[in-house]
C-alpha cells in the first residue's frame, strides 16, 4: 500500500505544473514508466517467491518420485503442445502479413501488426508455461509441508499459485505497455491504440488452444480413471494401481494450471487492447492518460494480489477457505483504493465528474463479487442445487444426470442478470460522469462506463489466478500424499485443502466467465469502433461522402447477411462445444481400454505386488489431445474470416442501402462515387460476434456450474450421505462427475477464450472486410 501511495503521490507532483487545459499538458510518461516499473518488479516478486517456494523441502524419496513423474509428463506435454501452437501461430503471422498487404491502405501496419501478435502470443505461452513450471514443483513442497503444518502448506499452495497470478499479469502489462513505446505511442497516442489488436489476437490463440488441449487431456485421464478405477475396480482415487492415475495428476496441471494462465493472460490482454482503443476513441477529453489508464490499473492490481497473497494464514482447525477470502477481501480493498487514485488523477478534468467513473469501476468490482457467490451456491454441498443432484443420485445414474443438466440449465439466469444490470448501470454512469463534456456521443460516452467496469472486475485478476492454481497444486499434494502411504492425519490436511481447491477453482471458472463476458462486449465496442476508423479513413482517401457524425454502432439484424451471421455465431459455440466433449469421450476410451488391458496383463497390480506401467496412459492421452485439439481451434479461427470474406464479397445485392444515389442526394452512409461503401462483410461479422459471444456465455455458465455441481453431488455422498462411498448412489454420482467433467474443464473454460477470440481476431482482420 505504502508504494501505491508513493506512485500516486508522485502523479500528482507531476500534476502542479498543468495548466487548466486538461488534454495536452502532460504526455503520460511517468505514468507509462510507472506502469511498466510496477510490472518488472511484479516479475521479481514472483521470482523471489518462485525461488522460495522451489528451496523448501521435498519429502521422502518416495514422494519424490511420484511428483518427477508427474512434472516429467507435464513438462512433455507442454512441450509438444506448444510446438504445434506455434507452428499454427506462425502460419496465421504469415496469412495476416500477406492480408494486410492485398490492400494499400492497410500495408504500413502489416509489420507492427504480426509483430504485436507475435509478441501476445509469446507472452500468453510464457504465462502458461511458468505458471506451471512452479505448480508441477510446488505440489511435492506442499505435501511435504501439509506432514508438519495445515498453515505452512497453505501457504505454499497459495505461494506457489501466486506465481503464475503475478507472472501472467505482469507479462500482460509489460507486453503491451512495451508495445505501446516501441510503436511510438508517446507521441502518436491516438493512432498506436489501434496498432496493438494483434496482440490481443495472439494471446487469444495461444489460449484457445493452450486451455482446449490441456482440457482434453486432463478430463479424457480424469474420466478414465474413474470409470475403471472406482466404478469397476472399487479403489479409490489416486490409488497407486490405477495406470491411469498420474496421466490424471498430470492433467491437473496442463489443464488447470497451464490453460487458465493462458486463459486469464489473454482477458487482461484483450480487455487492455480493447480500453485503449475506446481511451483513443476519447483521447480529446482525457488525453494519453485515458489510454494508459487500464495500465496503471493492472499495475495496481499486482501491488494489491502480492499484500493479499501475504497475509494469508491459518490455524489447524480453521477451514482453509476462510483464510483464502481473507485474502481476497483485502486484495479487493487495496485494489478499490488504488483504482479510486487513478480515476482522480487520470480521469479528471473540469468537465469531467470524476466519482460517477469510479461508480463503474465499483460496479465491477460487485459483480465480481456476485459471480463468486453465485458459482458458490451452485457448486457447493452446502447449498440446494448440489444437494438435490446428490438426492437423485439414489434413483440411479439417470435421475442423477436429468438433475444435474437440470441444474446445469438454471444457473445462466442470476450471472445474466448480474452482467444485465452491470452494463447498464456502466454505461449510465459513464454518460454521467462524462455529460459536461461536448463534442463526444452519449454512446461514447457510456461505453468508456462499461470499459472501466471491466477493469474493476479485472483488478483482482492476480489474486483470483493464485487461488485457481491452488487448486491443482493441492489436489496434486493430495495424491502424493495417499500414493506414498502417508499418516491419515496428514491426508486430512490435504483432504481439507484439496476442498477448498476444488471450491477456488470453480469459483475461478465463474469468474472468468463473468469477466469474458464483460471484456466481449467491451471488444464488441472496439471493433464497431475500428470499422468506423477504417471506413473514415477509405472514405477520406478517396475522396468519398462521410455523413456528419455518422458511426458503426447501428447494425440491423433485420438484414439477411446479419442474421445469418448472427445464425452462424450461435452455431459455432455449439459446434465447438460438441467438438471438445467428443474429444474427451474419445480419448478416454483409449484411456478405459488401457487401463482393463494393464489389469488383465499383469494381475500383481490389483494385488499391489507389481507397478502398472503409467506412462503408457500419459503416452496415449498426450497423443490424442494434441491431435484432438487441432480441428475445433481451426473452426474457431476460420468461421469468422470466412463470414467476413464471403459477405463483403458476394452480398451486395443484400444490402439495404446499396444502391447508387442519385448526385446531390444525402447520403444516409458514407459513401464513394456516389454509392454506398459495402459493409455487409462487416455487418455480418458484427452479427456473429454479437451473437455468438450471447450464446458462448449461456453455455459456459450452463457447462461450468453444471459440471462443478455434478462433481461435487459425488463429493458429497463421499462425506457419507447417502451411503458413503461405494454405495449404489455413490456409483451414480461418479457416472454424472464423468458426464460433467468436459463441460466444467474441457469444453466450458474453451468457450471463455473463444468469445474473446472471435472478437480480437475480427479487430485484427477489420480491414479486410470492408
């Protein structure tokens, strides 16, 4: 907090010698310099901590080798996985290169562009990458803690998880802060903003794949090993003899570590790239500080999750989950009192009332909140929804699965609500907060609200990231524990972290839902903002007709080329859902087949005097999810290219005001040599992100809780209801787990990255629609 002071003290130093003209006196250096100073010191401390955590004890050498083979198969996976992203991510440079070149208004940003998406994707490979070189280590110093200490292994845990938190945002905020001053952006702030959407677009890709494909890997192992390990052999999870039981540690980290750091890395890189382009849409109001403005907000960010990850401690009796809130609440408070500083210093002017903008960034912060609370009710035993799931699962797997997709189906309704009045009373704010100023439309206006109201949901994003790596982290401590013989005191220290693991990373999931939902619209707004900027810029150079104050923010789903976009948009998230669960069905009935095999191969596994062969089950589940995750990420990027291409190419004859005016009409369009500028390609683009990012969200929500709730009805028959473990009800509820677990893992956490993937990936390719 005492630096947070400091840099915001300093700001208003540099603040005396301004002049009342509020746009021009201050080039936004030091803010730049602060921000970029805050997130290499950001990358130290998770150093340091890396280096702390990596340093403590690793436990009994039996212990050690259950975790070598975990990092060893999760080390190799990562590699191979992210050899083929990158040949992806460079043929895609190669096809954006030669895209912007087909046209000669678009060439000079063809470099900066590639370069920028290059870059993204880099960064959001090395987010993924680091957060789980420390959680594959951390997990062995934790179970070795957790012999001695509830406290001590929580915070390794949450040490360990803040690694990746810290890593992923500060490589966020470096990567486009160093972008925004190597492309000139001190002294062209306006125009650079524009040149940054490749970035976003190569940590989109990076995580579309990063999260599908660990996704596939850990739910096909996960569902494997249940299906034999508990439902036909009768042992119980992590049990040494199930061959399939380190492929499914293994997922644990590919999937949950490395794919959401990929994950959130790319919504703070998306919702980055997406305000500063709005901040350029205002630059005559709040000048560089409004595009540098959600810089300092990260920034702040990492100050507040480093105090929060410190002052996490608890006793022997408390519920570790306790102490993880606490965390949270403190972090949630230094980032309110941070953000409110730089609202005041950045976003103040004379014309400007500078507490309704605040409001917003408040309004994300609540609803961050809420989406906490909402996942928790519908994922925790303690509440209805679960219970009832668990309740059913007495009549059988049926009723167990008619209940849970029951469940499922009900819980988009309160996060709609939320996100409803969380745009609405953004945007209220921001006409608000900016209605003295003139010349700038009230849509502007409201939509620069609802920007920073997804900083506000965005400025704990470190803190909620080292709570969702927790969770792997523990539930991998928690197998070492029971696959080593450990005391039963000591698996009960990691039972009680594991739970609250399994609590952090489904409220994560919520989380990141509720932000990707946020940060798609703020993107939506981005690209109607681009397509404005490019059709200004053709019409000017050809000395075209531009309507005064004409905008792209009216675009009519009554036209053919929109709705059938629209129609394609919607139709895409169901596919790649579809896709992605095949996949995991797929894969784990390799998985299934081996595991009978090894049992009917060499009967000493069952008896415990011979080792099943686990990296036979790690071999076949890393092959079949590198190929399995191919053809939906190709989907995902093709679809709207094509709809963008094909539209603006071949639906004139579709579109409303495509006829050519008479001289001296007036003209209702921009328009060249008298005839309307063809936006169908665009229009019909517009439709499938509006729409596609609507039915992406319900469907998340639908797979996240209700996969978490069908997980947690098994784990709570486990607790003894219902007749406990290996009960016929127990045996039902690991049948509706199996059915959850690629929705909440494999294809539900997918969809968050591709709703925000279809809108960086048209920012980037607007040109070539118009």
């Amino acid at each position: 907090m005492h630096v947070v002071v400091s840099v915001l003290a300093l700001a208003v130093k540099a603040q005396v010698s301004e002049s009342t003209a509020y746009v021009g006196t201050n080039d936004g250096r030091l803010y730049l310099w602060v921000a970029l100073g805050v997130g290499v010191l950001a990358l130290a401390a998770a150093l340091m901590m890396a280096r702390a955590v990596i340093a403590s004890d690793t436990g009994t050498a039996e212990m050690r080798a259950i975790s070598d083979a975990i990092r060893e198969g999760a080390e190799a996976f990562l590699r191979r996985q992210y050899t083929t992203i990158g040949g992806i991510a460079v043929a895609l440079a190669v096809v954006v290169f030669v895209g912007y070149h087909m046209s000669a208004r678009t060439a000079p940003y063809a470099l900066k562009t590639v370069v920028s998406f290059l870059v993204g994707a880099t960064c959001s490979g090395l987010a993924g990458y680091t957060g789980m070189y420390c959680s594959i280590r951390a997990n062995i110093r934790t179970a070795s803690a957790a012999r001695t200490s509830l406290n001590k292994a929580l915070q390794m845990a949450l040490r360990g998880g803040a690694v990746t938190g810290l890593v992923v945002v500060a490589l966020s905020l470096l990567g486009v802060g160093s972008l925004f001053l190597f492309f000139g952006g001190l002294e062209n702030p306006a125009a650079v903003p524009y040149q940054l959407v490749g970035f976003g677009f190569g940590a989109s890709l990076v995580a579309l794949f990063a999260q599908l494909g660990g996704g596939i890997y850990t739910k096909a192992a996960d569902v494997g090993a249940d299906l034999v390990g508990k439902v036909e052999a009768g042992i119980p999870e992590d049990d040494p003899r199930n061959p399939a039981v380190i492929a499914d540690l293994v997922g644990d980290n590919v999937g949950d570590c490395a794919g959401r750091g990929a994950d959130i890395f790319e919504s703070t890189a998306a919702e980055n790239v997406g305000a500063m382009i709005l901040g350029a849409a205002l630059y005559p109001v709040f000048g560089v500080k409004g595009i540098l403005f959600p810089l300092i907000v990260l920034a702040i960010n990492l100050i507040a999750s480093v105090v929060g990850v410190f002052v996490v401690h608890s006793s022997e009796e408390e519920d570790p989950m306790h102490a993880l809130n606490r965390g949270f609440y403190v972090t949630s408070g230094l980032a309110l009192l941070g953000f409110a500083g730089a609202v005041y210093l950045m976003l103040n002017g004379p014309q400007v009332q500078w507490l309704w903008l605040l409001g917003c960034g408040v309004i994300g912060l609540i609803t961050s909140f809420l989406f906490v609370w909402i996942t928790e009710y519908y994922t925790e035993s303690r509440y209805r929804p679960v219970q009832s799931i668990a309740e059913a699962s007495l009549t059988g797997p049926a009723t167990n699965i008619i209940s849970g997709l029951a469940v499922g189906m009900e819980t988009p309704a309160m996060p709609v609500i939320v996100i409803s009045a969380a745009l609405l009373l953004s945007y209220y704010f921001g006409v608000q907060g900016l209605a003295g100023v003139a010349g700038v439309s009230d849509y502007a206006k409201g939509i620069y609200g609802t920007a920073i109201a997804t900083m506000g949901m965005l400025s704990c994003a470190a803190y909620i990231l080292a709570m969702d790596t927790f969770g792997p982290i523990t539930d991998n401590a928690g197998g070492i524990i029971e696959m080593s013989n450990q005391p039963h005191s000591v698996r009960e220290r990691t039972d009680k972290l594991d739970s609250a693991g399994n609590t952090t990373k489904a409220l994560t999931k919520g989380y990141a839902v509720g932000s990707a939902s946020l940060a798609a619209f703020l993107l939506f707004s981005a690209y109607l903002e681009e397509i404005k900027v490019i059709v200004t810029a053709k019409v000017a150079n050809a000395g075209g007709y531009m309507p005064v104050g004409w905008s792209f923010t009216n675009v009519n789903l009554a036209q053919v080329p929109v709705f059938v976009g629209a129609l394609l948009g919607a139709m895409l998230t169901f596919l790649f859902s579809s896709m992605a669960i095949k996949a995991v069905g797929r894969t784990a009935q390799m998985v299934v087949q081996d595991v009978r095999n090894q049992f009917k191969e060499n009967p000493g596994i069952m008896a415990g005097t011979s080792k099943p062969d686990y990296g036979r089950c790690v071999r076949i589940v890393t092959g079949a999810a590198l190929k399995e995750m191919v053809l939906p990420g190709a989907l995902v990027v093709a679809l709207p290219v094509a709809v963008g291409l094909i539209f603006r190419h071949f639906s004139g004859s579709y579109q409303a005001n495509a006829a050519i005016y008479a001289p001296g009409t007036i003209l209702p369009v921009p328009a060249i040599a008298g005839k309307a500028v063809n936006l169908a390609g665009a229009e019909a683009v517009a439709g499938l992100l509006m729409v596609g990012t609507i039915a992406g969200v319900l469907l998340a929500m639908l797979m996240n809780n209700g996969g978490g709730a069908w997980d947690n009805a098994k784990k709570y028959i486990e607790t003894g209801q219902y007749g406990g473990k290996k009960s016929e009800a127990h045996k039902a509820a690991v049948v509706g787990d199996t059915v959850g677990d690629p929705f909440k893992d494999t294809a539900g956490p997918s969809l968050h990255v591709l709703i925000k993937l279809l809108a960086t990936i048209t920012l980037v390719l607007a040109p070539l629609f118009v």
